[in-house]
C-alpha cells in the first residue's frame, strides 16, 4: 500500500469520525433542548406559586406570565402565620411523619422478608394478592377505615386521632414491594452461612438484609415521608372541626373561603408546606436514586 493510499484512508477516517462527532453534537443538543423544556413545564407551576406568594400588589393571571413577582414583600406570608395556627399544624406533620414513616417502614421491611427469602406453600399466591391491592384507589377504604378507628375508640382523644391518621397508612403495599426486590438481590448463600452459624432468622434480617438495603429503605422513607407528609382528606376525616389537630395541608385549607379565595396568602402556605419536602429530598436524593434503582434491578 502506497503513501498516498494510507494518507487518503486516514482523511476517510478522520472525515468519518468527524461526521459522527458532528451528528452525536446535533442529537446531545436536541435531547437537552427535550428535557429542557419538558423540566420548564414541570417546575413552572411551582415557580408561579413562588412569585405569588412575594407578590404583594398587581394582578397575578396577566398574560404572558412573568416570573419576578410586582411589588415584592413577605406580606402574605405573615397573613399565614395570622390566619392559620401554622406552629402548632407544622408540630402536627411533624408527629404524623415521624410515627407513620417509622411505623410503615419497620412493617415493610419486616413483611418483605418471608415473602423473598422464605420457602412457605403460597408465599407467591400470598404476594401477588397484596400487590393486586394497588388497582384500588385509597379512597375506596375511607369508609371502612373510619368505621374500624371509631369502632377501637381511636376517635375520643387528640392521640387517639393522631393514631388513626397513621394506622391505615401502615400496611404500604408499595413499600412491601420494593423492599421485596432489594431483598431477592441478596445471595441466599449469605443467609445459608448464618443459619448454619447458629443465627435466627430476626437476626439475620437485623444483622444482615437491613444493612444491605439501606439505600431502599432511604427510597421508601422518603415517599412515605412526602405521603404522611402531604396527606389531606383523611385528616379532615378523622379530626373534623378541630383546626388546632389538623396537619399543615390540611390547615391550609382555611387560607380558602367558601366563594373565594386569597391566591397569595394561598400559594405563600404552599410553598411553606414544600420546602421541608424539598429540603428531605436534597438531603438524601444519592440514597433515594440508589434505592430505586437496586429495587429495580432486584
């Protein structure tokens, strides 16, 4: 093969992997221009109720839609704190998540465990029937839950009340499920050896599958934490007139009227009610993306 010959080969090549240099830069352009808006469309709703929670004089449905709010203040968001027992409802959210997402999750990983590492005649009939529940929406069960917290004397006493926002909530099948996952991803000989050591299957799940499958307990921690957290109807359920009990979604229920309502002293509690959502997620969103993707896998 002759100079020229080699030199014409290499501009081939060059010219060739220049191309496709040029074609992967067109495609990398085209798909963050993609989820570039599609990110704009999500997150502009919440950015809206941010500018009018500081906006303080104007109108707030003009078009086009801005995003600096007119006349800038933290006006509304005194008026929160004047309209709405806020400390008191945020103490409240505070307990609910507390004991609903410890409670849930203790229960979840416990439930997991027989389910993917046991052997028991059933065990998958048994799992795919408590996953079937899922095609059910959670209203479906307010009638029968109220009757059964009213029926145990849950609903005489402010704790009483506490304890029936959080018991339906317990049994996440959700929860069940993903831990179920990460538990099929641990070796069985893991388990053999420790059984063969003398160790007892709640010492196993102690000692062996928690530690394993931290990061998809982190994962579920954090869903059950925006759930308890964000959980609305059944309060107003169980607590009923009494503001002074009602966690702080349900609270802000009274920023509204029944024929109209204060749009920036609305939108300041909401953003109120995210920004310890917002703050969970950022703590522990490495733990959260890890935990779902081993759910996943498993």
């Amino acid at each position: 093969m002759t100079r020229d010959q080699t030199n014409s080969q290499l501009e081939q090549a060059w010219a060739l992997r220049q191309k496709r240099r040029s074609s992967q830069l067109i495609t990398n352009v085209i798909v963050y221009v993609v989820l570039f808006v599609i990110a704009f469309i999500s997150i502009y709703p919440f950015l809206w109720t941010v500018r009018s929670s500081f906006t303080t004089s104007g109108g707030l449905f003009e078009f086009p839609p801005g995003l600096w709010p007119t006349s800038p203040g933290i006006r509304n968001y005194v008026e929160v704190f004047q309209l709405v027992p806020i400390a008191r409802q945020i103490l409240n959210s505070v307990i609910i998540c507390f004991f609903g997402v410890g409670g849930s999750v203790l229960l979840a990983t416990l439930g997991a465990y027989p389910l993917a590492k046991m052997n028991f005649p059933g065990r998958d009939a048994i799992f795919y029937a408590i996953l079937a529940t899922l095609i059910l929406p959670n209203e479906a069960g307010l009638i029968v839950n109220f009757i059964t917290t009213k029926t145990l004397g849950l609903l005489q006493s402010d704790a009483g009340k506490y304890v029936a926002i959080i018991l339906p909530a317990l049994g996440n099948v959700a929860g069940l499920f993903l831990m179920r996952q990460a538990y099929l991803s641990i070796p069985l000989e893991l388990l053999e050896a420790a059984r063969m050591d003398g160790a007892s299957e709640l010492t196993i799940w102690r000692r062996i599958m928690l530690p394993l499958t931290l990061p998809t307990i982190a994962a579920f921690s954090i869903l059950q934490f925006v759930a308890f957290w964000n959980t609305f109807l059944w309060p107003i359920i169980v607590i009923g007139s009494d503001r002074q009990l009602y966690p702080l979604s349900a609270g802000l229920l009274d920023l509204s009227g029944s024929f109209a309502s204060n749009t920036r002293a609305v939108s300041a509690g909401a953003v109120i009610a995210t920004i310890p959502i917002i703050i969970v997620f950022l703590f522990f969103q490495r733990y959260f993306m890890r935990g779902l993707e081993g759910a996943v896998k498993g």
